[in-house]
C-alpha cells in the first residue's frame, strides 16, 4: 500500500467530528525567498536601504548547493526529464524490493517510460523519500552543514527574518503544535485531541520535484511538510493538483485555503472556490514574513466558508 493511500484512510479515521484546514502553499516568494534574490526584485522594495548585488549573491549560492544536492544525492541526472507531481505518484510500480544493495548506476533505467522504467524510477522516489525524512544530517558532513547553517543565518538576517518568520508561521499556528494537547499522528497529520482540530501544511509549487524537495530541505521546512505533502505543478498545472488535492482530503469538515505570490495559483483558488491569500514583499505589508497571523488567515477562511467557533482556538 502506498504511503498517499495509508494518510487518506488514516485521514478518513481521524476526520470524523473533527474540523480540517488545509493550507496549501506556494514556495518561491512565499515560504522562502530565491528567484525575488536572484534578479534583485526583494532588494528593490526597499528603496535603496537593501543591497541588492549582496541578495545576488546569496541566491547564487542557494543555487549552487540546490544543484549539488539534486545531483549528488536525489538522481537529478538521471531523472530531470521523468518529472511526476509528487513521490508518491508511481508507488503502485513499488514491489518493496530490499535497495540495501541496489544498483543505481547500472540498472538501465530510461526510456520508454514503461512499466519496467517506472518501477525504476519508483525505486528512487523511494529512496528520495527516505532521504528527505532523514534530514541534511544524514548524509553531509558536518563541514557541510556548518556552511548550510551560516548561509540560512545570512539570507534569514538579509531578509528581516522572512524564513524564520515562515517556518515559526507553519510549526506554531498552522500546525497547532502551540495546543499543549496537539499531537501529531502517524500519518503525517497534527492533530488537536481537545478542540477536535486539524492543520495540514501542503506545498505546491510550480518547480519539478526534485529540486523542490531540496529546497524543502535547505531551508528547513521538511520537518513541517512531509515528503508526500510536496506538490509539483511543472507538468500538470496547480488547478490539477488543488483537484487532486481536494479529492484526498474530501470530507465535509475540510476547508482549503492557498497562500501564494503568483496569478496561477490565485486563478486555480478561484477555480475551486477557495480563499487565496496574495503575499506581498513590501516591508509595510502585513501579507509577508514577519507579519502574515493566523488571525489573517481565519479571516479569509470566514469570508469563504463563513464564521467558525473553532477559531476561537486560535485566539
């Protein structure tokens, strides 16, 4: 049984009687910032009191450590052109084989993409999954997670605590893990055993995968979002996976609402009639890291799906 299957029927258990919120996130420009350091954009906001070659500079070397870890430990080279949206998309070619002393190098995978290539294939999305539930730790030196740590310090100083300020957004109040009877279930999913609540984080992001889960990685947002809760939009567009989404999680108690920078995940909200909340770079805005509440968030829930006595948790 695949892992997808396992949260949707630990899901289905867990749900009766039990409100849901389901937050589904972009990433670039939202959870964190790369592509608005790269071309100068989040410097250019402040008018001159922010360096803007000083925010190039960082994002290149994000992008240098992105592509390293892609190719050095998530079979990028090899599977760059197989993009899917999400891992757990060919789990039914999975046949469980032991991978302790498997082969990579030298199993012939490519095309065509039949079902001998896609088992594969699902052999790595296995074992990249593994590796994103590990941890950086894991697998790089620690030499190597020193200079990872300086540079998350650097770019979280240069942008005013914008990923520190995100990932504190997602841990405390989307998670509801500041209820002190929170737990968090086995199947990935936090829940509130007093106000019969749950959050459930979700990333989909318009980049492939792969890279995507790296970044998940880097910037330390893997222990928030799991690896089966990572989307990637590049090939079939964000309306299919919010579908996609919904027909997961549908029950009756699940409300959705998507936090993004960008058009198409503000039109495929409105497509699916959810409430989209746009983030804003500008430092006076209150859609931004440091700055978006959970308070913000109840209020776009209510205007959709109207009041709620649950919010009252969040107060």
């Amino acid at each position: 049984m695949g892992e997808s299957t396992r949260m949707e029927k630990g899901f289905a258990k867990s749900s009766i009687g039990r409100k849901i919120n389901v937050y589904i996130w972009d990433m670039d420009e939202t959870l964190i910032l790369l592509k608005s350091l790269l071309n100068g954009t989040y410097a250019e906001v402040f008018n001159g009191s922010k360096n803007i070659q000083e925010g190039v500079e960082i994002g290149k070397m994000w992008e240098k450590h992105i592509l390293s870890l892609c190719d050095d430990h998530f079979f990028y080279e090899q599977i760059e052109n197989c993009n899917k949206p999400s891992l757990d998309a060919l789990s039914q070619y999975d046949d469980g084989q032991n991978l302790s002393g498997y082969d990579f190098a030298k199993d012939g995978f490519g095309t065509p993409h039949d079902d001998e290539n896609n088992r594969k294939l699902a052999y790595r999305h296995r074992v990249i999954a593994h590796r994103y539930q590990q941890g950086l730790r894991s697998f790089l030196n620690q030499e190597m997670i020193k200079e990872l740590d300086e540079l998350y310090d650097t770019t979280d100083k240069y942008t005013d605590r914008w990923l520190s300020s995100a990932r504190v957004f997602l841990e405390e109040e989307c998670s509801a893990r500041h209820n002190e009877s929170s737990l968090v279930a086995s199947d990935g999913i936090n829940e509130s055993s007093a106000s019969k609540y749950q959050h459930i984080n979700l990333l989909v992001t318009s980049g492939s995968l792969i890279p995507s889960l790296v970044k998940c990685l880097l910037f330390r947002l893997n222990n928030m979002i799991t690896h089966e809760n990572v989307y990637s939009s590049w090939e079939v567009g964000k309306l299919q996976c919010f579908e996609q989404i919904k027909s997961r999680f549908n029950s009756p108690n699940a409300r959705f609402c998507v936090i993004g920078d960008g058009w198409e995940e503000c039109e495929a909200a409105q497509a699916m009639r959810w409430p989209f909340v746009k983030i804003d770079m500008q430092p006076d805005s209150a859609h931004r890291f440091p700055g978006l509440t959970s308070k913000t968030l109840g209020f776009y829930f209510s205007v959709v799906y109207g009041s709620s006595d649950d919010e009252d948790e969040k107060e």
